[in-house]
C-alpha cells in the first residue's frame, strides 16, 4: 500500500487553468472521493494522476516514488496504477476473461486461476467468464473492467465516475461492493464523481475542487456539517443559510434560538442548517409555550417515504419590519401536514457560522 501526494500540482491548457496549485495527501489503504461541477477540473487531476497527462508545475509521489515532478515523469503504463473509466471500455471483440486477463502474459503460469480468483473478488460467477461484453448488464460491464484493473496488483485505483450509466438502485449496491472489494485487497482508491451522495459515502476523505482548485478537503461528515463557504454547502447537499445575530453560542434566527458550533463567536454571522434538522408538528400539539417558531403551510410535494414541505414562517416580533420568508422542510410521509395547517418547527443539533455577508432575514434555500 502506498501514499498519494500532490504537491501544488498545476495543468494548463494555453490560458486555461484546468488544475491550479493542487495539493492532497491520501494515506495508504485509504478510500477517497473527489467531488465538483461539470467542468471543475476532474477528470484533469484523475489523468494527471495515471499518467495520461504531464503537470506543468508541482510534483505527484506514491509511496516512496516520484511520478512527476520539474525533473521526473514515469509513464502510465510504469506506475501500477488501476484506471476504471466511466463506460468501462471493455474490448468488444474479448470474452468476459480474456478482458480480464488482457495484462497477464499469455504463457503465466496459472493463469487461468488468477481470472477465476479475480472474478469471484468481483462476485461474478466463474461460468460467465465466456461470456461477450455485450451480454453483459451495465453492471456486471463494470465489475468485469474492474477485475481487469485489479489484474495488476495496482497500488492504487482510480475511478473515473464508474457508476454514472448505472440506475440509482444500482448504483448504490455497486458503489457498496467496489468499496468492499478495494477495502479487502487494500488498495488505495480515489472516486471522481459530481454525485453528492455518492462521494459522501465512498470513503472516510473527501475533496471538494471547484475551476481546478481544491476548495476543502476531510472526513465526509465534516465537510457536509462544516463546509468551507456557502457554495460549498449548497452543492454538497440542500443548505438553508440564514442571517443571524450570534451571543453565548446560540443565534437568533427566523427560527428561534439555535446552538452554533463556535461558543467564542459574537454579533452578525450567516449560519448554515441542513433540512433534515428542522422538524415540525402541528401547532395544537403544542401544549406549553417552546423554542422555535411557528409556520403555515403553503404546499408540500410527496416523495414516497417524505415529504417536502413549504411553510411560510411568521416573523418572531409582528411590529419588524421584514420580508416574508417560506422555507423547505423534509417530513415523513405520513406525518405530512395539510395546505393551511399551522405548524411549530424547531431545530435539532446545531448551526455552523460562515462569515457574515448580510443581515436582512431572507434565508437561501438552496437544493442540489
């Protein structure tokens, strides 16, 4: 197992910057995703990484071997590193083991084995090592290109939106066995994708990169919880940033008193809360004055085992003079509320604090 560096790693193409003083560290054995926009620079880093590109600037080491640097460049095919493209580019005219074993010298002494050991790593059955890619399902196309990739005993993998052709059902029991399979044969693997969930939930480290520059990188959770900016927050997931008046580690908000997660923070703050921490009953529940604040509901939109609810919030003090504020709250289904229903909302857990960057009490509802 071996450690990826980069260093300030820059790839230009003429005046554009497609990745710009880059750095990350990714620990041997470890799972990685990197996360961004259409555009962002991706796939760049990824090809960057194998080979198929040549930085400008910076250097990129695994383990105890300099890959590309001012001075060094060690060609793809040199690195031992794993590439599983988006659509797999298994080869046509190849049966299932023939693909697999394309790397392996035709006279390898037990040769065959090794195709049999990789297809049950990839929990294909050995009888479907015969087959043609194209009688093949889309997953079972990319569990084969994936064994294909493993043939070489890599020190790291990389994934290159893999699952992106796959229906969402898919795509997650895919993304759970790939993970499984790198974790067991401990290789180090990075997963480029633009799916949210998907990079949340691939690996213990994240990176965030936007127009070529890494905006933040960490454990899953705490980008999601504690994202670098509100851009940031937005794309990994829906956000309601609000402004907001910060004493003693709590704000006042549209919603009441809510905890933030900084105790030394005073004065003016934009704080970020995520939806699933806002609940609501209704208000004739509500048997003795509580903390938060009351709403009516304007419409809600079903979605199976939740619901998505807009109530318009009621202003904290009747004499403010504010603008109207409706906000997005997610509800189990059958606890979904009527068009017209009064309802009480609080927060659980607490807010994060961005930099203030406006103090009227318009909230930014922002969804993926």
């Amino acid at each position: 197992m071996s450690t990826l560096e980069l260093k300030s790693v820059s790839r230009y193409f003429g005046a554009y910057a497609a990745i710009e003083d880059f750095s990350l560290t990714i620990h041997a054995g470890g799972r990685a995703a990197i996360v961004g926009p259409s555009g962002s620079g991706k796939t760049t880093l990824l090809r960057l990484i194998a080979g198929f590109e040549v930085p400008d600037h910076g250097s990129i080491s695994l383990g105890e071997t300099t890959l590309a640097d001012d001075t060094t460049f060690i060609p793809a095919h040199r690195r031992l590193i794993g590439y599983v493209p988006q659509d797999g580019a298994l080869f046509p005219h190849m049966s299932v083991a023939d693909n697999i074993g394309f790397g392996l010298p035709k006279k390898m002494e037990a040769r065959a084995r090794r195709i049999d050991e990789l297809l049950d790593m990839v929990s294909l059955p050995r009888n479907m090592a015969q087959r043609w890619p194209h009688e093949l399902s889309g997953g079972q196309q990319q569990r084969v290109a994936l064994a294909r990739a493993l043939a070489q005993s890599p020190r790291l993998m990389l994934l290159d939106e893999p699952f992106s052709a796959l229906d969402s059902g898919l795509r997650a029991s895919m993304r759970k066995a790939v993970s499984r399979v790198l974790e067991d044969a401990g290789v180090t693997a990075i997963l480029v994708t633009h799916d949210q969930e998907e990079a949340l939930s691939f690996g213990e480290h994240l990176a965030v990169i936007r127009q070529g520059r890494l905006v933040q990188a960490g454990a899953p959770k705490d980008l999601y919880f504690r994202p670098v900016d509100e851009d940031t927050a937005a794309f990994l997931g829906d956000a309601l940033v609000f402004p907001a008046y910060i004493n003693d580690g709590w704000a006042r908000c549209p919603l009441g008193n809510v905890m933030v997660d900084d105790a030394g923070a005073s004065g003016h703050a934009q704080i970020l809360l995520r939806p699933e921490q806002i609940h609501l009953s209704h208000s004739e529940m509500i048997r003795q004055p509580a903390d938060g604040c009351y709403g009516t509901v304007l419409g809600s939109d079903f979605g199976g085992d939740k619901c998505s609810v807009l109530v318009r919030l009621e202003a904290a003090d009747a004499s403010a003079d504010s603008p109207e504020l409706a906000i997005h709250v997610r509800v189990p289904a059958m606890h979904c509320p009527g068009i017209g229903d009064r309802v009480h909302l609080f927060v659980s857990g607490g807010a994060h604090l961005f930099p203030a960057s406006g103090l009227d009490w318009r909230a930014q509802a922002r969804g993926r």
